[in-house]
C-alpha cells in the first residue's frame, strides 16, 4: 500500500523534494481572472520558450513542481506552474469532477496563458496534468509548441479502476502520507476532494473504451515527448506505449528505475532530457 500510495502525484514523495520558491531569481506568482476563477500561477524564468507546467489529481505548484521551476533554464525558458481550478491556491471554487473536468481543465491552462501574453508555448503534464495536455494539445494545435507528458493515460481500464479503489480510503493512509494534502486541503475536506477525484476519473470506465480521450490522439500534431517510468506503481505500462503508437511521431523514452513522481525523484535527469527534447 505505501508503495501504491505515492502513486497519482501525491503525498510524501512530493514534500521530500520541495523547494522554496522564493528564493528563485526572477520568480513572480499572483492569480488572474479566467473563465470566471482567479486562477493561481507562479512563473520564473525570462526565456523566449515558455512552458506550462500540468499538475497531477489535487496537485499544485507547491507540491508538483519544484525542481522544474527552481532548476529549468531561465535564460532560455520561461516556465509558469499553476493551480486548477479548485486545487492549491485557486480556491474558491471548490473543486468538483463533472464529465467534462478535463476538458476544462484544459481551457483554464490554455486561457491563462493566453491572458499572461504567451501566444504560443509549449505543455509539461505529470499524471493527470498530463491528460489535460493531451487534450489542450489537440484542441490547439496551433498554439502548442511541443509536449512531454508522463504518468498519464488516454482511457481508463478495469486494472486502473482497482488500483484507483485501492487507495480511495484516505483514513487507510499513515499520517505522514496525508500530512501534505491535510496541509493544503485540510484534514476534514481532503478525504472527501479524493474520494470525488476516484469517482470522477472513474466515470470513465463507463464510456466506450474506458475512453478518457482516445479520439482527440489523432488530432495532436506538436513533437511529443512520452516518458514513463518502469516501476509506476499506479500507471500500468501499456498506458505510455498506447500513447506513442496514437500520437504520430511522437518519443517515448522509459526510466527502469523511475516510479510515478520521476520528475522528483530523478529531479536532474529529468530536467536535462526535457531541456534537451524542448530544445531541438
């Protein structure tokens, strides 16, 4: 179960790795107004390649992304880390899954950007971050420089609805592992934003395929950088190589040691080949 519950972007392996951000040269955060939220960001950098960086299920800048906005070029990327709507800092609104929780997701990431003046910029999801960028890639094409998602999945199986239940009882969880979600959320209201994130990305196990958004795959046209690491306890392996043979030209590169929150764990390995794939 512990091994499990590091899965989906959260708990300890987060906190172990964060970094404080103010102490980065040339780093702004505040909110804007979008799509009717004020909508958290924090950006560092001053580069002409700007990056958006995609959390995972109740993630945010504080618990997803450290070393990515502290270690990222800054002369040659300007990189902007933000919190959906309803996660981290961009509440109110409470957060809520209707079927459609992607899709919106994707616009807020989209339209914030827009509103900090990037016309075109490129996408780093992590897990359901990820999802997002698949879909905002598609439904954008001509605003989306290149991808790189990692952690994600396009459609979602009877194996993932179990890993999913798995760890639906937070109340199951040690302490420790919800320390960083009760200091975000709170100890009563995170229990039940999980519980409603489960059911919400389970909702589409009913659909055909399980499809999350298997047909948008076709439509993404930008370079795509998949990357997985092969010891992810929650994203089974057949997820990364059904993106790579849907998305067209698109990389995949796998981590033998890499587990769900590879980007912080192997901070600087993974920084180098983003770097160097954003870069070509």
């Amino acid at each position: 179960m512990a091994l499990l519950l590091c899965g989906r972007g959260l708990f300890k392996c987060r906190k172990a790795v964060e970094v404080p951000l103010r102490l980065c040269s040339s780093m702004s955060s505040g909110k804007q107004r979008v799509n009717g939220v004020d909508l958290y960001y924090e950006q560092t950098g001053r580069g002409k390649h700007a990056v958006l960086l995609l959390p995972g299920a109740l993630g945010s800048t504080k618990t997803d992304f450290g070393p990515q906005l502290k270690s990222l070029n800054k002369e040659r990327f300007t990189v902007v880390g933000w919190d959906p709507r309803g996660y981290g800092q961009s509440r109110p609104p409470d957060r809520d899954f209707p079927s459609d929780f992607f899709e919106r997701d994707a616009k807020d990431g989209v339209d914030l950007m827009k509103t900090l003046g990037f016309n075109k910029f490129s996408l780093l999801g992590w897990s359901d971050g990820g999802i997002t960028a698949l879909i905002a890639a598609a439904r954008n094409p001509e605003l989306i420089n290149k991808m790189v998602v990692w952690g994600s999945n396009a459609f979602v199986s009877e194996d993932d609805l179990k890993l999913y239940n798995m760890v639906r009882d937070v109340s199951k969880w040690s302490a420790r592992m919800r320390e960083p979600m009760n200091e975000v959320y709170g100890a009563q209201a995170f229990p039940k934003i999980w519980e409603n994130w489960v059911d919400g990305i389970a909702q589409f196990a009913n659909r055909p395929e399980g499809s999350i958004c298997i047909e948008l795959l076709p439509l993404i046209s930008c370079p795509t950088l998949i990357i997985h690491g092969e010891k992810d306890p929650m994203v089974p392996s057949f997820h990364p190589h059904y993106l790579h043979k849907n998305i067209k030209g698109s990389r995949l590169h796998l981590m033998p040691e890499g587990k769900h929150n590879l980007h912080l764990r192997y901070a600087e390995e993974f920084n180098k080949l983003v770097e160097d794939f954003l870069e070509e």
